[in-house]
C-alpha cells in the first residue's frame, strides 16, 4: 500500500459511498472521486473539503487506473440497477478490483447478506455457509471469490463490511428511504 493517506470512492453519488465521503470528511482525509457526471457529484460534494472529483467511467479500466493513482484505500460504492446486474456487475468490480492490485491499494468492499442465502443457523455470522440462492447473491459471491483469489494469487489487501440492508438519509430504492423523508 502507498504511503499517501489519500482515499478513493467509486459510487460516490449513491447512499454508500455519500455516507463514505462524509466520514472521511470528518476525518479531514483527502478524498477522490470517479465521476460518470461530474455536474452531479459537484452538487453531491458540496460542503465537502478535501475533495477531488475525477471525470471518468467505472465500465473504463483506463478510468479507474487513472483515478487509482496515488490512492492508498479504494471504496467501491457502485450499484447498479437490478435489472443490469447479472450482465454488469462483475465488469465493473473487476476493473476496480484489478486496479486495486496494479496499483497496490487497498480495497474496501460493502458486503451485504446476499450471499448466504437461506440461514442454516441463527444467528447468523461470519462464518456462515455462502450458499447464495438468487442472482444477485451469486453475483456478490463471485465478487467475493474473486477478492480471496486475488488476495490468495497477487496479495490485494481487502476489508469486507458486511451490512444486511443499506439505510439511512442518502440511500434510495428502499423501503426504510420513507423513514427520512
């Protein structure tokens, strides 16, 4: 990992990766974003200081090299529609994922409960069985797989937060989203 406590978020403009930049804010740690619309994350980051947006696209490896540079922690943040997921997802980790390792930074992952499928046992925890049964939870594990492969072949450096449903002011698409309006 690079001696620069410089952080980036891929995703910024969703409801984890604003949540994100908010508590790195706090912490007045430099912080860079890729950006699809620039326009958009400019009135995301508004009040935000220690901020950098970086034009470019997640689908672009070229991108997300370039916004990799000098970066020592990587939040991927992305979400994409359900309906693009079993086409999409895996792509786009995968650009983030491989410049993570290019560029020796580490990679910090939201993780969701999708991935162990039906509960064998409650509570459930950490060292449940991943025994996805949906796409998307296939999907998430295959992402997952892919984050021990390269940490196992090529030494990514890698932190899993594992949450069971994302919440809170800046999260939409959810039932909770009406708690704040």
């Amino acid at each position: 990992m690079t001696s620069n406590n410089t952080h980036l978020i891929i995703g910024f403009t969703g409801g984890i990766g604003r949540a994100v930049a908010l508590a790195l804010n706090k912490r007045n740690i430099p912080t860079k974003v890729l950006a699809r619309n620039p326009e958009k994350a400019r009135k995301y980051a508004d009040g935000f200081s220690n901020l950098e947006i970086i034009a470019g696209d997640a689908s672009k490896i070229a991108d997300v090299d370039k916004a990799m540079e000098g970066v020592s922690v990587v939040y991927y943040c992305v979400n994409i529609p359900y309906a693009a997921w079993e086409k999409s997802a895996i792509k786009l980790f995968y650009n983030c994922l491989s410049s993570a390792v290019k560029h020796n930074v580490k990679l910090v992952f939201p993780g969701n409960v999708y991935v162990y499928g039906h509960a064998k046992y409650n509570p459930v925890n950490e060292i449940h069985p991943h025994a996805a049964h949906t796409k998307k939870g296939q999907v998430r594990m295959e992402m997952e797989e892919m984050m021990a492969m390269a940490r196992k072949d090529q030494g990514l450096d890698y932190t899993i937060v594992r949450m069971p449903d994302f919440y809170g002011p800046f999260v939409i698409n959810t039932f909770s989203e009406q708690l704040y309006i």
